[in-house]
C-alpha cells in the first residue's frame, strides 16, 4: 500500500491569552507556524503517554507491595 501524506484537519483550539501570546513569539523565532508547534507538542506529549503505557504493561506481573510494608521497610533501612 503506498504511503502518502493526508491533509491536514482543521480545528478551533482555543488558548489562553498568554500562551498564545508564547506561541506567536516562538514561532516567528523558529521561523515555523503555530500548527507546526502545536502539532508537535501534542506528537510529542503522545508518545511520553504511550512510553508511559508500555512501562505499565511492562511492569504488570510485578507483585503489588502494601504501602505499610513498603513504609515500614524504608523505616527499618533508614531512609525515613
């Protein structure tokens, strides 16, 4: 199946005055548009959820420790 880029998707995203204000200045300092930004921090702010999901699934059969127990040893070592 061939690859090819798909048109962007338009939509209203409303922000707050000054991180607009941030925006506009960050981008004519990269020379790159507000999408161009935006589009990368919500990229990249996906892909740290989706390593933090692998983490997870990673560490599933990990035994559950209580708290208490959890507590109580850092006590006994002396880190509390």
């Amino acid at each position: 199946m061939p690859t090819h880029k798909r048109a962007p998707k338009r939509a209203t995203v409303y922000f707050d005055p000054g991180l607009h204000k941030a925006l506009r200045v960050k981008a004519a300092e990269t020379e790159r548009s507000l999408s161009e930004l935006v589009n990368a921090a919500v990229r990249q702010s996906l892909a740290e959820d989706n390593e933090d999901l692998a983490a997870f699934e990673d560490r599933a059969a990990e035994p559950s420790l209580a708290f208490a127990d959890v507590l109580k040893d850092l006590k006994r070592r002396g880190k509390l």
